[in-house]
C-alpha cells in the first residue's frame, strides 16, 4: 500500500506521519494559530462510503463526550479541496511504557 502524500491543509504546516488505520491516515501537524502541535485523520480514499460513515460517526461521538479526560478533544472537522474530509483533534504523545516502568512500577491504579 503506497503511502500518501499529507494533504496540505491551510493554517497548518505537516510535521510527519503518526500512523495509518483502515480508513484513514492520521498526521503530526503544527497548527498556526493557535500555535499547537494536533493530529489530523484524513479519509485515504473518497469512494469509500463506509470510511465517510466511520467518520462522521466518529466526529459525532468525539464532539459529544469532548469533557471526558481519556478521550481526544475534537477542536475542527473540514474537506480538502479532493473532497476527502478530515478531523483535528488533540495530539497526545505517546508514552514509552518500557520507559516508564523502568523508572518506577506502576500503581494498581495506573
């Protein structure tokens, strides 16, 4: 599977791939202002109807539990020019566990 170029967004400047899933691509990008760091999921293909359906499902779902503290904030939906939707949404780095352990064990709790 080829891997596409990032989808040039206005306001925002592409800063690497994150990961792929099975509609969708999802990027590092910087966003201008407010200046920030974001993930953008782009849809991989429009002809998908399904992928479409998965996400506005999910743009939904975000917007409505948004307060949640383990659930990624939703801050913008859009479509490019192609007509692919994307979303942005908050960009939380991901841990290194084995890092994590290394330094002091884990409470029950976490």
């Amino acid at each position: 599977m080829m891997t596409q170029t990032p989808p040039k967004i206005p306001g925002f400047s592409v800063q690497s791939l994150l990961g792929r899933g099975g509609f969708a691509d999802v990027y590092l990008y910087k966003q201008k202002r407010p200046e920030r760091k974001v993930a953008v999921k782009v849809l991989r293909e429009l002809g998908s109807r399904e992928g479409r359906q998965v996400f506005t499902t999910e743009a939904d779902a975000l917007a409505a539990t948004c307060a949640h503290p383990a659930i990624l904030s939703l801050f913008q939906t859009g479509k490019l020019p192609d007509g692919r939707p994307y979303l942005v949404l908050q960009y939380c780095p991901v841990a290194n566990l084995s890092q994590r352990v290394r330094r002091q064990p884990l409470s029950l709790a976490e």
